[in-house]
C-alpha cells in the first residue's frame, strides 16, 4: 500500500478534518482516505471538443452572424497527359539549326 504526505496544509483545513473525521468515528487518516475514494470515483465531466469550448467561451458575447459571400463555380480542373489538348506555344529551335 502506498504513503501520501501532504504538506503545507491550513491549520483551519486540518481542524476541520478533524471535526469530520471525529463526527464519522474515524481517524483523520482514514476520513482522508474516504474523501480521496469518493472524489476519485466520480466520472469524469465528458470534455467538450473545440468547436464547443470555443462557443462556451463567447457565448455571453452574443451570436454573430456574418453574412456569406456568393462564390463562383469551381473551374473543372486542367488535364495532363496524353489526352490534354496539343499546346499552341512552339518549342524553341536548338541553336545552330
């Protein structure tokens, strides 16, 4: 079994550990323990993916909504190779021919 040390902890906090733990007939040791079990087995809150968080953060601020622009048709997309149209640019002459 594992040891826990907790340092620095306020005098008012252990006081009041104390009290707890005489309360519950328990020692300050195991009403810790009891705390830690019981915190620890709660699940944990579902985290919000970014898109989410995001919203969350702005939404006091209000909604905005930007207006869309209209967009032009994608143009179809150029073709390589043997089935592309022959080119109308002439090749340059080797020098010396």
């Amino acid at each position: 079994m594992a040891t826990l040390t907790i340092r620095d902890l306020d005098e008012a906090l252990k006081q009041r550990l104390r009290v707890r733990a005489a309360h519950r007939n328990r020692s300050m040791e195991e009403e810790a323990r009891q705390i830690l079990r019981a915190a620890l087995i709660e699940p944990a809150a579902p985290t919000a993916d970014l898109a989410q968080r995001i919203r969350a953060r702005f939404a006091g601020l209000g909604d905005v909504n930007l207006p869309l622009e209209v967009r032009e048709p994608v143009r179809p997309p150029p073709a390589f190779g043997e089935a592309a149209a022959p080119s109308t640019r002439r090749r340059a002459k080797p020098a010396g021919k």
